[in-house]
C-alpha cells in the first residue's frame, strides 16, 4: 500500500513538472514568433515592387501580353523582368550591392550594347525608347 501511494505521489509531482513545460515552450515560441527572416522580408518586398510597378502600369492604361524572366545574373543582377507591351518591352532589373550595380548607377548604361537605364534604389530599367508614363511609374516607386 505504501508503495502504491509513493507510486500516486511520484507520478503526481512528474504531472506537475510535465505541465510546467509547455508553458515553458508557448513564451519560447511566442517569442521566436517575432524573429523575421530577412531572406522572406527581402522577397516580399521585392514581389511587392514588382506588384505596384505592375498596378502602376494598370493605372496608366499600359498593358502588357506577358512577364518574362529575364537572365540578370548574365549582366551582374539578382533578377529581372520582360514586360511585353504592344509599344515595345520593358526591362526592370533588380541588383544587390557590387561593383556591377556600382557602375551601372555611374554610367547609367547596361550590358556591352551600353543600353540607358535608369535607377531608383536597386531597382533598374531600361529606358531606352519608353515612354515618360513608363519612366514616371518607375520613378515614383520607392
């Protein structure tokens, strides 16, 4: 009987512990919570650049047929888009800090055929024959 009731106590006292636990894990979740991951951060904004050039685009009636990848890496960026509209392709370019993007924002020209671009932050277009709606939508994104 003895045992028995050391048994009950026993197992009650590593019930309680048990309990404690998960309240332990719920704060350190809760605060892991609020940790960001910059690489997910860095997308989303990104996407969401590329969503308001694209609303801005709507906004001043310049359509496009299609969002083609473009291979920045070829030129020194992180990543690209080809905006085909019926007046002529947009090229946008995303660049990360570099002596790439350095010498893109002082000669303000890209690739070997020395094509004018534009900049804005680390966002690059290629101005070249666009249009000044174009060029506005592009300029006014931060």
């Amino acid at each position: 009987m003895k045992k028995l009731l050391m048994l009950l106590l026993c197992l009650t006292v590593f019930t309680g512990c048990s309990n404690d636990t998960p309240n332990n894990n719920k704060d350190n979740n809760s605060s892991n919570s609020n940790v960001t991951d910059n690489r997910n951060n860095t997308n989303n904004q990104n996407d969401d650049w590329y969503t308001r050039f694209e609303s801005g685009l709507k906004d001043k009636n310049i359509t496009y047929s299609s969002k083609n990848v473009l291979d920045a890496a070829s030129i020194g960026g992180a990543e690209g888009y080809r905006y085909v509209t019926e007046n002529g392709n947009i090229d946008v370019y995303r660049y990360e800090d570099g002596d790439d993007y350095d010498r893109i924002v002082k000669e303000k020209k890209l690739g070997e055929d020395g094509r004018k671009v534009e900049v804005n932050g680390h966002m690059i277009i290629v101005s070249d024959g666009l249009s000044e709606d174009v060029l506005g939508i592009f300029r006014g994104l931060k």
